[in-house]
C-alpha cells in the first residue's frame, strides 16, 4: 500500500467518523428537544415549550441533511466514480442518515401534533 491508498483511506474513514458525528450531534438535538417539549415546567409556557421543542427537532433533521450532504462531496472528491469500475457500497451511510432524518421528522411531526 503506497502513501497515496494511505491518504485516501485516512480521508475516507475521517469522513465518515465526521458523518457518525453528524448524526450523533442530530439525535442529540431531537433528545434535547423533545425533552424542552415535554418537561416544560410552567404550565403557563407549555405551548411555548413545545413549539421551542419542535423546533430543536428540526434542527436536528437540518444537520443529519447538512452532515450528509457533506460526506456525499467528501466522497465524490476523495475518491471520484472511476467508469467500468464497481462503485462502493454507500447502503450503510444512505440507511444511517435516513434513520436519523425518520427519526427527526418523525418526532417533529409528533410534537407539532402534541404543541397544545
């Protein structure tokens, strides 16, 4: 294995580290944001919490996109689609940003349903 494979794996596994981060930091946003909607302590700002909530949760929908979108120009610049050769499997990136972006919207649309 020469420099350059080792540069390029470097490269490939920091994105996808990066992309792991991503959809951590995502999840965190929809955890944290469920908890403002649903633990809001005054009764008088339960509306107010639950709009706030919802509102982290699609921040946290925002990054799991922005994170992908990223690791998908990453990809294409580090190691570009070569004609006649077999493309990498990217199944198991697609299906993690795909969870999170379900699970994000999934919640938002709960909160926004439950924001009374």
């Amino acid at each position: 294995m020469n420099t350059d494979d080792k540069a390029r794996l470097r490269d490939l596994l920091a994105n996808n580290n990066s992309l792991l981060a991503y959809i951590r930091t995502a999840v965190s946003f929809a955890g944290l944001g469920f908890a403002v909607a649903k633990f809001g302590l005054n009764p008088k700002t339960m509306h107010t919490s639950g709009y706030i909530g919802t509102f982290i949760v699609l921040v946290g929908l925002l990054v799991t996109i922005l994170g992908f979108a990223q690791h998908r120009a990453v990809l294409h610049e580090v190691e570009p689609p070569t004609p006649g050769a077999p493309a990498p499997s990217r199944l198991p990136h697609a299906a993690a940003a795909t969870g999170s972006v379900l699970v994000c919207a999934l919640l938002a649309v709960y909160l926004a349903a439950n924001a009374t």
